[in-house]
C-alpha cells in the first residue's frame, strides 16, 4: 500500500513539473511571436 501512494505522489509531482515547463514554454513562445510581430509593424 505504501508504495503505491509514493509512486502516486511522484508522478503527480512529475506531472506537475511537465506541466509548469509546458506553461513557460507556451509563455516563451508566445513572447517571441509577440516580438516578431512588434519588430514586423516598426518596419512596416
């Protein structure tokens, strides 16, 4: 029983992880598409 719910808690704590790297990710490139298109309007 008991190493069940470790292994449960560690892969919550694994999904967690994935999950918050995945947001930054999305947050990263959101920015850099944000930043091509501000550099695409100053030349325009």
């Amino acid at each position: 029983m008991k190493t069940s719910t470790n292994t449960r808690v560690i892969l919550k704590a694994i999904d967690l992880e994935l999950r918050a790297s995945l947001k930054k990710d999305l947050q990263h490139f959101r920015m850099i598409q944000e930043n091509k298109q501000a550099s695409i309007k100053k030349a325009a």
